[in-house]
C-alpha cells in the first residue's frame, strides 16, 4: 500500500475538524433552546419529541459530529475502517437526499412551501 501524502491527510482533517466544531454548535444551540422551553423540568409538557425542532437540532448536531470525528480520526490514522464508515455515512446521507428531493418532486401537490415575505 502506498501511503497517503501528509498534506492531504492534514487538510482532511482540518476540514473534518470544522464539521465537528459545526455538529458541536449546531447540538449546542438544539440543547440551549430545549432548556429555554423548560423542557426538561416539565417533560410532561412535551407532546411530541420527534417534532419538536430543538430535538432534531440536537439529533443533526450529534450526528454530523459523528461523521466529523470518524473522518478526521480515520485520516490522522489511516484507519480503512473509519474511512470505510466515514464514506459509507456520506453515501447514505447522499441517497437520503435525493430521495426526499424525488418524493418531493414526485408529490408536490401534497408538500406546501411556505412564502417568504419580505417588507421592502
């Protein structure tokens, strides 16, 4: 096996670096605005956690800090196993995409946009 140039892996994980540090903000402020709705004091409040957009903050937060640590470690290491996942995860990503973008095309009558309005 032929390695890997330093400068690629040092940009790799730089870059992956700058993902974790978004996942960290992003998990950050789903838990900051969870505790400004006194949701974990009085959890009987929440109705529905699946819905509820400071939950789905903290769940994106997580996981894009997942897959910023796997690459960034996979890289520094030149772990196949954690490049391996780390692509993997992009690709699933990817797919999931471009399904909602197809069901979304595909049934457009049934997904209502919201119109910006913006006071000139």
């Amino acid at each position: 096996l032929k390695t890997i140039p330093k400068l690629i892996i040092y940009y790799v994980c730089v870059v992956e670096f700058l993902f974790q540090l978004l996942g960290l903000s992003i998990f950050a402020i789903g838990v900051w605005a969870w505790t400004e709705k006194d949701a974990l004091r009085n959890f009987s409040k929440v109705t529905n956690i699946v819905l509820d957009p400071a939950f789905i903050f903290i769940i994106i937060g997580c996981i894009t800090f997942i897959i910023g640590f796997t690459g960034c470690v996979g890289a520094l290491r030149e772990n196949t196993c954690l490049l391996a996942t780390y692509a993997m995860l992009l690709a699933v990503i990817l797919l999931l995409e471009m399904s909602v973008g197809i069901l979304a095309f595909v049934f457009k009558d049934w997904v209502s946009f919201y119109e910006l309005k913006v006071a000139i």
